[in-house]
C-alpha cells in the first residue's frame, strides 16, 4: 500500500506522509488525519478501512461532497 501511495499528492500538496506523520511522531495516538479534504479520495485505500472500523455504519458512497454544502443550494 506504501508503495503504492507515497508518490501521490492532492492538489494542495497533502501526501500519505503527512496522514501518518501524527501517529509516528506521538506513539499515544492511533490513526491517521487527512491533510486535506481530498485526501480521503486521493489515500482511499488507506483511509477507507480505518473510517469503516471507526464508523461502521457510515457509507462512504454516500458522503457529502463538499461543494454540496453550497448554502445556495440548500433550501
């Protein structure tokens, strides 16, 4: 999986590295945090398991977009 995804960046910069970097430096901590929203897309394959086992009942097809979030187009 490492070597699959270390090579990859978001479009803001965000790299695997930067997801893992909290739980390496502070051995209490477990898991890992995006660096930004595309992450969850770009390091799927890393961080869908970890959302399922955190959040068993949540779908991840079924996630909001962020520019669905537009108040315009609530109502």
């Amino acid at each position: 999986m490492w070597s699959n995804l270390k090579r990859k960046k978001t479009s803001k910069g965000g790299t695997i590295q930067m997801c893992v970097e909290g739980s390496v430096k502070h051995n209490d901590r477990v898991g890992v945090y995006a660096s930004d929203e595309e992450s969850y897309k770009m390091f799927f394959e890393l961080m869908e398991p970890i959302i399922k086992e955190i959040h068993p009942r949540f779908d991840v097809k079924y996630a909001y977009k962020h520019e669905d979030l537009n108040l315009v187009k609530i109502e």
